[in-house]
C-alpha cells in the first residue's frame, strides 16, 4: 500500500522505503516500448512517474517516495520492434553506459516482456566484455520464454503484420516507430519454435533459449515474476481478444509446442480461466526462482522466493509444476505492472517490493 507521502512527493516515513540495491538497476521494456507505451512512461505508475526515481529533491512532487533515497535505476531505450538478438545488443551498450555513470562494476536487469530475452542477451555480451559476470540479478516480468500465441497469430496475418507498424506509427510517433523496426523479426523471437524453416535463419524462444540459458557465468540469480488474469478486470483490448478468436490456454503441460499455437505446453482444454495475462501464459513464464509478490496493508509489500516451485533452471525442459501451477502468479495482465491503466494496482509499491528482494542478492 503506498503511503500518502508517496503520492505527492515527500519523503516516505522510515518503515516504507525499501531497501537500497547496492548496484544499479537497469529496466528493459518488451515489444513496442520505449520512452513511453500507449502515451504513457513504460516504468510508471498511473501518473506517469518513473517507479526508479526517488524522492530525493526538495519538494519533488513526481517521484516514488516507497524507494530509498539513494537508489540508482535507469531506462534502457532499445529497438521497439526487432529480435532480441539486436535489441540484447542495444541493452548492453546501453548498461555499460549506466554503469560508467553510476561508477558501479555490477549492475541488475529487470525485463518485462521481450524484455527478458534481452537482458539475458546483454548478461552474456557484458560477460564476454568484462571477462566476469557483471549481472547480479536477473529479473522478468511476464517474459514469454517458452513462446506465445498472440506472436503467432500476429505472424500470421501476413501483410497485415505490416498495417500494425503502420497504425503504430500514425498513433503514437517516433516514441515507437522507429527506422529500422522490424516487427516480423520481433514476432518470430516469441514464437517458441523456428518460424520458418526455408526462410535460412533458425529463429523462435526454443533456439534462443540454447544459446542464451540459465547460467551463473552470466548472472549470479535468475529470478521471475509472473502474471495472470481474466474477466472483466483484465485491459479491455486482451478480454475481447481472450473471449473471442484467441484462447492462449496457458497452462497444459508439454515440453514442446504440442498444439502448435506458437508456445511451449498444450493447454488443459479449459477456455475460461486465469492461466494467462492476455498475451502470455503461465507455462511460458517461469525463468530462475519464482517469485512471490505480497501486499500487506500498512507496511511496505514484499517479494520473496516462492518455495513452493522448483528453481527452473533449463528453459527448454521445465516441469509440470513450472508449467501449470498458478502458486504466486500476480493477478494482473500483462501491462498493468509497467503503468498502463488506471486501475487499482500499486506500481511504485510493487517495484519498491522487487528493489528491496533485489537488494538481498545483489
């Protein structure tokens, strides 16, 4: 719960800022983001403040007054629309840039969405540079590591895929749109098997995940939040899209993609129930420990591993637990944690939650 000196910028009382990380963290947005996600900050609250920026200025109004002081994050700014090859590429350079700033020699990731493609990307380049590995921790947030169904149903429209680009660009600008967006590029990356086999490029999650795994040569933790919801509750556009032509049925369990819908798993046959966030399915989710988020009324809310999964430690071969088990999945769909609402969802909180857990380990 945040307090009221959150709200209007003053400096939270003792018992509710989180505790400091000791290195950076670096956030990594998903598909389409950048400076901002349908109009609003991609890392905000329903305000537009920055959930990593601390009330640390006299009379600061937009800020986030449950983080300490002294906290260090930044933005990364990467290719809205391209593979994670190119964007992981983006994010390194960007981190490293964050890290001179801030003089730090470790830093974390937190990825959302494709985003959590990336920062293992970028943990590997970072790795190969510094000759260490640099990544403390590593954190996603409703990533699609084994694939999703909406990648494939986007690809599949075909020329149509283009007409997406296109509205995106005459609705929100250059803040999305960019020269060099590739959205096919995009798609095919959350697709859990290759795309294509005659296009000469092996693409999708599944390949991804080869050459990018779960290793401590490249973050010390790998850890993961999830998110699931349905009904009315969930954003407008992934209830139509949920009760209508797409049903992800996100948590089956099969290793590989047995019902080729585009994600790793098969569905329990089960329509109408709260196994994905709209875009992705809880049997995609998992990377690393899973998390689990807490709120407590009057108090700062926690993040702590969830003992009641197993650490998922190859992305490719998870268990049936890892795949269907709703233990700790967050009740919210996929953009009400980066901000995009209103709705009654704490983020300053929740990522206040997640800089005190990262602060643990870090």
């Amino acid at each position: 719960m945040a307090t009221v000196a959150a709200t209007i910028g003053v400096a939270a009382p003792a018992w509710a800022g989180a505790q400091k990380t000791t290195y950076p963290v670096v956030f990594a947005h998903g598909m389409a983001g950048f400076d901002n996600i349908l109009g609003v900050e991609y890392w905000g609250d329903d305000y537009g403040t920055f959930v990593g920026d601390p009330c640390d200025e006299l009379l600061e109004v937009y800020c986030n007054g449950d983080v300490d002081r002294g906290q260090k994050a930044f933005v990364a700014q990467v290719q809205p629309f391209h593979n994670s090859e190119v964007r992981g590429l983006d994010l390194a350079n960007d981190t490293e840039s964050f890290m001179a700033t801030a003089g730090a020699s470790y830093v974390n990731l937190v990825g959302h969405s494709q985003g959590g493609f990336d920062i293992r990307k970028a943990a590997k380049l970072l790795k190969q540079r510094k000759g260490y590995a640099a990544v403390k921790v590593l954190l996603s947030i409703s990533s699609p590591h084994r694939g999703s169904p909406t990648a494939k149903h986007i690809l599949g429209l075909g020329p149509g895929v283009t007409s997406v680009v296109s509205a995106f660009a005459n609705y929100f600008g250059d803040s999305v749109y960019q020269p060099g967006n590739d959205i096919v590029s995009a798609g095919k990356q959350l697709v859990f098997d290759d795309f294509s086999a005659s296009d000469g490029v092996t693409t999708g999650a599944k390949a991804f995940n080869v050459t990018y795994p779960i290793s401590t040569s490249t973050a010390a933790r790998h850890v993961s939040l999830m998110t699931a919801q349905h009904g009315i509750s969930v954003n407008p556009a992934f209830f139509l899209l949920q009760g209508s032509f797409l049903d992800i049925d996100g948590d089956g369990y099969c290793v590989g993609d047995c019902d080729n819908d585009g994600a790793a798993g098969k569905g329990d046959g089960t329509r109408y129930e709260s196994d994905d966030d709209g875009l992705v399915g809880i049997n995609s989710q998992q990377m690393g420990y899973r998390l689990r988020y807490t709120e407590i009324l009057g108090v700062l809310d926690t993040v702590t591993n969830d003992s009641n999964v197993a650490y998922s430690g190859d992305l490719n071969a998870p268990t049936s637990a890892q795949m269907t088990s709703s233990s700790s999945v967050v009740n919210q769909d996929h953009i009400d944690v980066i901000g995009v609402g209103p709705d009654t969802f704490d983020e300053n909180e929740f990522y206040a939650a997640i800089f005190e857990y990262i602060g643990q380990y870090d």
